[in-house]
C-alpha cells in the first residue's frame, strides 16, 4: 500500500482544491499531520453561535447571557462486512473536536460521535469508514433556565441586511427575539402550554401546543408581525403529534401517532396520519406518500433524509416513518396500507410494516438504533 502522507506538496495542493464533499475533506485530513494542515475544516461542519441576552428573568431584564449554537445533524451507518444480518446506525449531531489542533496527536479522531450505551461508559465511535448522510441543521440555547422546551431559527432577508429572528417556548409562554433589536418580546400576549414542537417551513414558524385535555392547536406565526394565522384545533385524545421538516423547506409533514390504551402491549395496535399544510388555505392535507423520505421522530427534535443513496437491503427504505424517541426490546418502520390480517384494522393509515426489526440501543447523546434485514 502506498504512504499517501509522502504525496508531493504540489500534487496535494492540486487534491485539496478540488475536493468538495466536506466529508471526503474529513478523510484526507485523516491521513496526516501535513495532510490536516492542508485542508481546511469543512465550514458544514462547524458549530457557530450567538450570544443572546437572557431570558431565565423575563419580563424582568437580565445582566447575564445566554449561547445559541447552530448544530449539523447527520446520519450514519456503519460499515459491516458481508455477510451482515443487520445496519448498524448513529442519529444525531456532530461537531469539530478541538483537541484534534494538537499536533502531537499522530492519528486523530477526525470523524466521531460520542455514543452512551445504557450501563456503559460514554464512548467515542470513528464513523470515518461509514456511510454519511447530512440531515441540515438544528439549533440549541445553553441557558440558566429549566423552562426552556424548544426554539426555531429564522433568517431574515430584510432591506438586503441578513437578519434572524428566534422563538422560543418558556415557561407557558412563547418569546421572541430579532438580531437587530437583541431583547426579548412576548408573543400572543397570553399563557399558553409549553411546545415541543416548533419548526421552520417557508419563511413561517409552524407550532403545536396542547390547548385543552382533548385538544392540540397547530398555528402559523409570522416573523415580521408576529401573529398567528391557520389555527386549527385537533382531537388528540389518545395521541401523540410531531411536526417534521424535510429538506431545505421541500416540505414539512404533521405525524398524528394514535396509541391503543386497551392493549398498549400489541405495537401493530398503534397507527398514525400524515398529513402536509396546503400552500394557499395552511390547512392540513394528509397524504399516503412520503417519497423516497424516511421520517425520524426523536426526543432532540425531528428530521428526515432521503433513502435514494442507501443500499438495498440496509434495512431502510424511503415512504416510510422510525419512531426513536423511546427506548425498547424491539420496534418496526410505519408503512403505509399494511394488511395485518383483521378484518377490523383499517389500511388506510401508516402502522407497523413487520418487515425489519428495529433495537432502539441509545436516544442520548445520538441515536443509536439497529436494524436487521
């Protein structure tokens, strides 16, 4: 095998120049020290923030303040040898490594994350052999306050200035912050149930909150005004609701999970609904197609990615929805129009496809899940 790390300077600076996939730059910085110098961090990679005046006090001010970070999410899978009975996967976020600059480290971790198995130590995984799927990006808030639920980031076009403006669910109500005033405003004007769901689709911030015991309201809120508009009331009773953007605001589904209380122990009991907001009335359309997408429902907020580049018979295929916010002995993909057999279940709907088994392994730091083929 040849020593790529003896490559001619001048041969490796033409390499470097043409290399774009920030992850085959991630592998060439891998070779060496000399080769790490070369080429530049990949700018997908890195995590840049903000420092934003706190809210832990509001509506009173705070001298302290608090970091919003931008996080890029990815999806791996790990490289087995054939022949292989299941995909090994990592759901979640990645970050540069800041010991990596230490050039005494002769062969660093250039591509990691950090996997907490229950009953194990916290381990560093190298995913430089394994397939990289990105997934956009997510972003978080370090502060001092235990209310915090989930926020949204919007950048803004305005008058050829780049602007954002955050909102944020707190302690039963919703705030909201511009980069050009840098103080925090409440929105509606009333107390609401705290969101989890919070998301980004076509200039509009699209949120969830539960209204009542039977009731979840899903709303539109527009950044400039900050009103609210295509309020619709759904019948939760026995439900779970996920928003999940896909793509670069290609789309955006509402995921309508319904749980069978009388036998909770029978999983192909559970269905769900997905539907999609009309572009011109918001309202909600629901559809039995997803694409080549997969949808992932997870504690740190929802993504989705295209199945077109994974290989057949990984275990993962597109239309389809994995449900890893929960730790368990076993689980399977949502397909749509499954027949199980009874009479009395209607096809209709998206519920267990019994196809490939899915070992939710961890939910924190990444996901962490296997499916056997």
């Amino acid at each position: 095998m040849p020593d790529w790390s003896l490559l001619p300077e001048e041969l490796l600076n033409i390499i470097s120049e043409n290399v774009e996939d920030c992850f085959d730059i991630v592998h060439a910085r891998s070779v060496s020290n000399f080769w790490r110098s070369t080429f530049s961090f990949p700018c997908m990679l890195r995590r840049p923030s903000y420092s934003l005046p706190s809210f832990a006090n509001f509506p009173s001010k705070s001298k302290g303040l608090c970091t919003l970070e931008k996080i890029p999410l990815f999806l791996f899978r790990v490289q087995t040898p054939p022949p292989a009975s299941a995909s090994e996967y990592f759901l979640g976020g990645i970050g540069r490594d800041e010991s990596e600059d230490l050039t005494e480290l002769p062969s660093p971790l250039q591509c990691s994350v950090k996997v907490k198995i229950p009953g194990s130590d916290p381990t560093l995984m190298n995913m430089r052999d394994g397939q990289i799927f990105p997934l956009g990006h997510q972003y978080r808030i370090s502060c001092d306050s235990k209310d915090y639920r989930s926020l949204a980031f919007l950048p803004l076009h305005k008058e050829g200035r780049e602007e954002f403006i955050v909102l944020l669910s707190f302690s039963r109500i919703f705030l909201a912050l511009r980069s050009s005033e840098m103080k925090w405003k409440l929105v509606m004007g009333f107390k609401a149930p705290s969101s989890e769901n919070i998301v980004t689709f076509r200039g509009m911030f699209y949120v969830t909150i539960r209204a009542s015991m039977t009731t979840i309201c899903t709303f539109s809120i527009d950044p400039f005004s900050l009103h609210l508009s295509h309020v619709l009331p759904l019948n939760h009773v026995g439900s779970l609701i996920y928003l999940v953007p896909c793509g670069n605001d290609e789309e955006l589904f509402m995921v309508k999970k319904f749980i069978s209380y009388s036998n909770v122990s029978d999983f192909s009991r559970f269905t769900c609904r997905v539907s999609r907001p009309h572009e011109e009335t918001g309202q909600w359309l629901e559809v039995s197609d997803l694409g080549d997408r997969v949808l992932f429902i997870r504690q740190q907020g929802n993504v989705s990615c295209s199945a077109k580049e994974l290989p057949d018979g990984c275990g993962v295929s597109g239309n389809s929805i994995l449900f890893t916010n929960e730790l368990d002995n076993g689980t399977y993909v949502y397909k749509y129009g499954v027949d199980t057999g009874r009479e009395e279940d209607d096809i209709n709907c998206w519920r267990f496809s019994g196809e490939n088994r899915v070992t939710i392994l961890s939910t924190s730091p990444v996901v962490n899940f296997r499916v056997e083929h």
